[in-house]
C-alpha cells in the first residue's frame, strides 16, 4: 500500500483526523468549506458523534472553522471520492482500526506507547509486531481486509443498521437457506447471482502451521439485495457503498 501521511490526533479519548488534512490529501477540487459542509449534510453525518467543529485562530488575524473526524467518517468520506486517492485513504484507515482493536483492553496500561503516530511505515511495522506479542491470539474476524469494491458480513449489519450483528446474520441467512446449514458459506445460486464472492487468505503463524481461511464478502449488487429481503430502506449510509 502507497504511504498515506494523514496524522491521527487524540482529544478527550477519541481519535480523530483532521479534514482539512484529508481534503488535501484526497486532492479535492472544490473549496473546502463546500466540501465538508455537502458531505455533512449530504450523509447525514452528525456533529459530537461523527465529527467535531471549532474555531481556529489565523496569524494573520481571523478565524477559520476546522473539524475533527472519527476515523469512521473520514474512511466514509475518503470511500466516496471514488478515486485512486480515496481508496489509498480508506485502506489506511482500515488498517489504523484493525490495529487498536487489536489492542488489547486490560493490558492497556502496558502499551499506550504503542499509539503514535501511525504516519511511517517503519512505526507501522514496530507497532504490529509489539501488538503480536501482546496478543498472539488475535481475532480472525481483524486479519480480514476489505477490498474497495466488497464488504464483509460484520459491515453490512452495521451499514443496513440490522438489530442484528454479524454472528446472528450468518445465523439467520443459514436459516434462510442463503448459506448451507452448519457453514457461513453461500449456495452456488447465490453466488452466480453475483451477490457474493468467496475469497481464501492464507494465515502465516510463527509458532504454529499456516491455515486457509474463506471470507465471505458480499457485493454491492449483494448489498441492495439484502436490505430489500431485510426489508431496509436504501438510505444516504447504502448510497456511500454504492458510490
């Protein structure tokens, strides 16, 4: 993955990203203020929770209104540029996640050096391996990296808001004879439709043997056929994965 030089910065618990960062980086053309203020809007993103705002004091006298991005938002935001740069951008800040779920809560006394800055390869590198010390048996569901095209199961039910998670969604679409009984993978009919794909990742292990894992990953195409069988409405949320 190309470098992506965006800085996460820490206020009152959260991470957070710079937009104004994020604007340039993402080499958008039309003014800032624009932007941020149609993708708010346009997304339905919501202040205190998605984002922050503030004043900020300019040299040379004035002000200028600045904003502080979960790294969720900023992914969102990066994904519907629908370019080169926004897919570098949302890979990025898939992996900053992967990473400090990764971190594990009761030894969090023991690693808060681990969270720097994450803004060169060679600290990316340092962090990952430290993390696999402190926690060997990392998820599998955290080794799995999206593409920008697919989603997988645990991001659909947050996406379409089903009062269920990912474990009960694979329940439910096995009861539905979507998946086969006793396995979370799709029937072939399913698949030909074009609503799933199967993708294996080989799982290299220092201590132990290499194994194979199936991903199931669902399609956009896959993703509006689902909110029609959970009978969702396709709201602003569907339309940024659709973008």
């Amino acid at each position: 993955m190309k470098k992506v030089n965006i800085e996460i910065h820490e206020s009152n618990g959260k991470k957070l990203v710079d937009a104004r960062e994020l604007y340039y980086f993402l080499e958008v053309t039309s003014k800032f203020a624009d932007w941020i203020k149609n993708r708010i809007k346009g997304y339905d993103f919501i202040q205190d929770k998605d984002y922050v705002s503030f004043s900020k004091n300019l040299e040379s006298g004035g002000q200028r209104k600045e904003y502080g991005l979960t790294i969720e938002m900023a992914k969102e935001l990066a994904m519907v540029e629908n370019n080169e740069k926004g897919q570098q951008a949302r890979r990025y800040f898939i992996n900053i996640e992967k990473e400090f779920k990764s971190l594990n809560p009761a030894n969090l006394s023991k690693i808060q050096i681990l969270q720097i800055a994450l803004d060169s390869e060679t600290q990316r590198i340092e962090l990952e391996s430290q993390v696999k010390k402190l926690e060997p048996k990392a998820e599998l569901a955290d080794r799995i990296i999206a593409t920008p095209d697919l989603i997988d199961i645990g991001q659909v039910s947050k996406v379409l808001e089903l009062p269920i998670g990912r474990n009960n969604l694979f329940k439910d679409l096995r009861d539905r004879g979507i998946l086969f009984k006793g396995k979370n993978e799709p029937k072939q009919e399913y698949i030909e439709r074009g609503y799933f794909k199967l993708k294996e990742k080989l799982i290299k292990r220092r201590d132990h043997a290499d194994f194979t894992v199936l991903t199931v990953l669902v399609t956009q195409k896959g993703l509006l056929w689902l909110s029609k069988l959970y009978k969702i409405k396709v709201s602003n949320k569907l339309a940024k994965i659709q973008a």
